[in-house]
C-alpha cells in the first residue's frame, strides 16, 4: 500500500493541475454541444421514416444520449501517445525514467487525474443539451454500473495508447500508428454510429475487439441498464485490460533496451 501512495499522491496532483486554466477546460468541454446539435439533425430523418420510431433496439432519444456518453468519453481522453512521443524526441523521457516510479504507472496516474474533470465538464454540458433536444437521461438507476464501466474503459484505453505511444521508443514518430487508433475508435468502437446500427457479421467483428468496450460497452449501458449487459461488459474489459497489460509490460522492458535518447 505504501508503494501506491505515491501514485495516489501523482493523480490528485494532477486532478489539482487540471483545474488550474478553467478557460481552457471549458471551450474544450463546450464543442460536444455543436457535435449533438449536429448529430440530432443527422439523426432526426432516419428516425422519422420508421412506424415505431425504434431503430435496431434504440429510439431518437436514445441514439442521442448515447451518442452524448461517446464523445464525452472521447473528448476527455489525455494526449498520451503524443505526451511519450515528445518525451522521447526532446530527450526528457530520461528524466523520467530516473525518477523513484514506475514509468507506466505514473503515466497511469497521470492520465486520470486529467481525465476526470474533463470528463465531468464535458458530460454536463453534453447532457444539459442532449435534455433540450430530446427529454430526460435514461433511468439513474444504472448510472452507478456506467461509472465503473467508464473507468474499465480509461483503464483499457490507458494500455492501448500506451503500447502505441512506447512505439516511439523504437520508431520516435508515432502519429500515424495514434491516426489509426482514433479511426479504429470512431468506427468499429461505435462512437460516431453504434454498433446496433452496423450489419451483423461487422457488429460481431467489432465486439470481439477492445474498441467496443471503450465507448459502445459503457454507452449502451447507459441507455439500457442491466446487469447482463454489465457483467458481459466487466468480463471483456477485464479480458483485454489484462491481456494488454502483460503484452505493456514486455513491451516497455524491451523498448528501454532498444530506446535512444534526443535532446537535453
């Protein structure tokens, strides 16, 4: 316990450190009002052109807060591969290897502490829109097992971007491995379309991939709450959450063998 104290320490540092240009935090937080005005018109004349108003298990309003629940997700994430990246290009990346931590778990640590009021700012203000153009939020009931999955989902998110991001340990560029990443995330993880929406040989590849469980698990929580739906979504996280994180682990030993240090 004594040895994760000073991770704890690192995360409220850094939840404190998130808070110190408010503006900042704000406008970022703002955009997902413009992306839900967007995707209501986008969304609005399908919903219309059925009898029951119901599109693959999910109505107007869900597909809505869903959507809502994605892009909060996405657009509180760190810029991790890009933060290691640079570290190795300027060299401080040696500094940070010399301190009394574990590199990965203090870029964990990190990492959420500048997720969570990011995450927080921008749910309110998508909600508080998401309200205005189609009611009320699903039942509050499941909000408590949708926390925990979108905490499984910045774990999980967290080992993915930290393998590609010690790939500049080897390759120092990573932005086009961090292209691919994101567009994995919009499509087969559901963010801009849910999965439900996508024929059934594609919705059965994605859901076999870790994307899904980063925002289309937690999402489709939200809007339909169940303990089924949770425990399938708890086991898949834990299956790739563990798998990545040994694969981190390997991945790190060998990239310090093979890093080469630029700059200062």
């Amino acid at each position: 316990m004594r040895k994760f104290t000073k991770y704890w320490a690192i995360f409220k540092i850094q939840l404190i450190n998130s808070l110190a240009y408010p503006a900042e935090l704000f406008w970022r937080s703002i955009i997902v009002v413009l992306f839900l005005w967007v995707f209501a018109q986008l969304w609005k004349l399908p919903f219309a052109g059925t009898e029951s108003g119901v599109i693959a298990g999910l109505t107007y309003a869900d597909t809505l807060w869903y959507l809502m629940l994605t892009e909060a997700i996405e657009l509180s994430r760190t810029r991790l591969i890009r933060n290691i990246s640079e570290a190795v290009k300027d060299g401080s990346v040696a500094y940070l290897l010399n301190k009394p931590y574990d590199f990965l778990l203090y870029q964990l640590s990190t990492s959420l502490g500048e997720t969570f009021f990011r995450w927080l700012l921008t749910t309110l203000l998508g909600g508080a829109m998401a309200w205005l153009l189609v009611g009320p939020p699903p039942d509050p009931r499941g909000w408590p097992l949708v926390l925990v999955a979108i905490l499984g989902s910045w774990v999980l998110n967290f080992c993915m971007s930290a393998l590609i991001g010690l790939l500049a340990f080897v390759t120092e560029e990573v932005a086009p491995f961090e292209w691919v990443y994101q567009k994995m995330i919009f499509i087969l993880g559901g963010m801009l379309i849910p999965l439900d929406f996508f024929p059934a040989w594609l919705q059965n590849l994605a859901r076999c991939l870790p994307f899904a469980y980063q925002t289309y698990g937690p999402a489709r929580l939200f809007v339909d709450p169940s303990l089924e739906r949770f425990a399938a979504l708890m086991l898949g996280q834990f299956t790739w959450i563990a798998g990545l994180s040994l694969l981190l682990a390997l991945a790190y030993n060998r990239g310090l063998r093979r890093l080469a240090i630029n700059g200062g």
